[in-house]
C-alpha cells in the first residue's frame, strides 16, 4: 500500500466528492458521443450550443441534490461554473478518455483526450478525474494495456491532487450475446480485485448481478478503496434495488447518468424543464435517500488519516 490512499490530499478530494455524511451521490452529466446517440434515436439534433444549453438544464436540476456532478470539458464543465448552475457545495469530476470508441471488444487501449490534463482539471476547479475503461481480466494482452492507462492517468492525478474515479466496464465479445456472457458477475469482481491493486481512489462499478455478488465486489475492492454503483442504463425500478444491493454490501454511493435525466431529452425546452422538474430530481432525491441510509461513508470504509504529524503531509 502507497502512502497516497492515507493522504490528507486524497482525504480532501473525496470530502469534496461526498455528502457531509460521506456518501457520493453523483449525477454523470458527462455523455458526449453517446448522448448524440441517444438524441438522434428520438429525432433529435443538437449543434454544440444546444447540447451544452441541455447539459446546464440538466445541472441546474439535478446538482443541489447530487454531493457530484460529472462534466465534460468540451461541453459543459467551464459553461456550468460560469452560469452557475453548479453549486460551489456540489463537487465537480470531469473525463479523462477521449470520445469516439468504436467496437469496444477491439480496443486496444484507451485513449485519454486530447489537449486535457488532469492539472488543467484541477485549475478549473475540479476534484475527481473519471477514467472509462473498456477492460476483460479474460484479455490478458489488452487488459495489461489499459492497465498502463490507469497508471498514466492515476500519476496525473495524484501530481494535480484529484481523485481518479476509474470505471471498468465488462463489454461483450463475440459470440456472447450479452457482455461476458454467463461468466459476467464474475469478471466484474475479478476486474475490480485487479484494479483495486493499482490504488485509485474511488472504483465505479457495474452491478455484478446479485445482492451475494455484491458482496463479493465489496471484499474484491478492499479496505481503502471505496466503490459506487454505475447506472449503466438501468431503468428506475431496476436501478432502485441495484443500489439497494450495493449499498448494503459496502457500496459508498453511486454515480448514475442517463436513467437520471432520460426523461428530460426532447425537443421541447420547456417540456424538458418539466420532466426535470417532475421526474429527474424527484427521482435523483429519492436515491440519495436510499443511499443515505443503507451506503458505507467512504470515510468509514478507509479508517482514520493520519495527522500530519505523524508523517503523512505531503
């Protein structure tokens, strides 16, 4: 273990990141090619002001109820802090890896955005970093790959006193009909034990399909590494008892996009001010609830940090 998971600098990030009580309640506002995606599939297209207009309506809703907010830096991160619709008690993260992936299960590494840093996120006012990364421990060749991604991004990090959020995503590979096919949960687990190796600071999960293999995620990312349930498109109901599971088996929260704000993309800029307003934030609310009385602080997770006195100030 690395000094850097007991640093006052990581202790700070995160406090930044959580609720005073602790827990991340994260709203991922930072979808690029994949809000398009799902823009275009309901006949909709925006230019780049009016995805950047939706992303700050999307904030405004959503960022007082959230400890966090997920934003990119091509759209929307400077324009929320600038109109702000982004609370200064409300933590910011932005993405490191750049748009356009393509088929996933031929990936090779990721690549992290271009002309971005995470120094340059930091000046901005950042406090968490999110790294996306396709990753199968079942592809050896390519998993040691990304796993010198992470290295070169936690570096960058650790140097601009950000918290990296790194979120590993089982893909499907042909002639599964569904990423990892049956052995899913377990390459879930298996991926974050690896990962949790490399000592990020917060481990953004998928739902490894159970509430007994929750419990298995939550033992694979040890002691000092909190861990938060992704969205991954669930919808409402279903997202509802996912949390529930990853928050009694030692979860810290969640970080959750589309099924936050889905019902807010239309057309209309008024009718999508009312879904927020009706049912994205009501629904945000009603997570944070949840997660407030079942998730572990991450500060309960990591122990006590140690005071400067005792060696530990960097």
């Amino acid at each position: 273990m690395s000094g850097d998971l007991l640093s006052t600098q990581r202790a700070r990030a995160l406090d930044q990141l959580a609720t005073p009580g602790g827990v991340i309640v994260g709203a991922a506002v930072d979808h690029r090619d994949s809000l398009q995606a799902a823009l275009a599939k309901r006949g909709i297209q925006l230019d780049s002001a009016g995805v950047t207009e939706l992303k700050l309506r999307v904030t405004a809703a959503l960022a007082p109820a959230a400890s966090m907010v997920l934003l990119d830096p091509e759209y929307a991160a400077a324009q929320a802090i600038a109109a702000g619709v982004l609370p200064g008690s409300t933590g910011l993260a932005v993405p490191l890896e750049g748009m356009g992936y393509g088929d996933v299960a031929t990936l090779s590494e990721t690549i992290l955005m271009d002309d971005w840093s995470p120094a340059q996120a930091r000046r901005l006012g950042a406090a968490g970093a999110k790294l996306l990364l396709p990753y199968r421990v079942d592809v050896p060749e390519q998993a040691a790959r990304q796993e010198a991604v992470v290295r070169e991004a936690l570096a960058g990090c650790r140097a601009a006193g950000l918290a990296l959020i790194l979120e590993p995503i089982v893909y499907r590979r042909a002639p599964e009909e569904r990423a990892g096919g049956d052995r899913f949960g377990e390459l879930v687990v298996a991926g974050a034990r690896r990962l949790a190796e490399l000592e990020p600071d917060i481990l953004k999960l998928q739902h490894p399909g159970s509430a007994d293999a929750c419990r298995e995620l939550d033992a694979a990312c040890g002691r000092l590494i909190p861990w938060v349930l992704l969205g991954g498109g669930a919808d409402a109901d279903t997202l509802r008892g996912q949390i529930e599971d990853a928050c009694r088996a030692g979860a810290s929260g969640f970080i959750v996009g589309r099924t936050l704000f889905d019902a807010a993309l239309v057309a209309d800029a008024r009718e999508s001010e009312r879904a927020l307003r009706d049912r994205c934030r009501p629904l945000l609310d009603e997570l944070r609830g949840l997660a407030e009385r079942l998730a572990t602080p991450w500060r309960d997770r990591v122990g006590a940090i140690p005071r400067p006195d005792h060696g530990w100030y960097r």
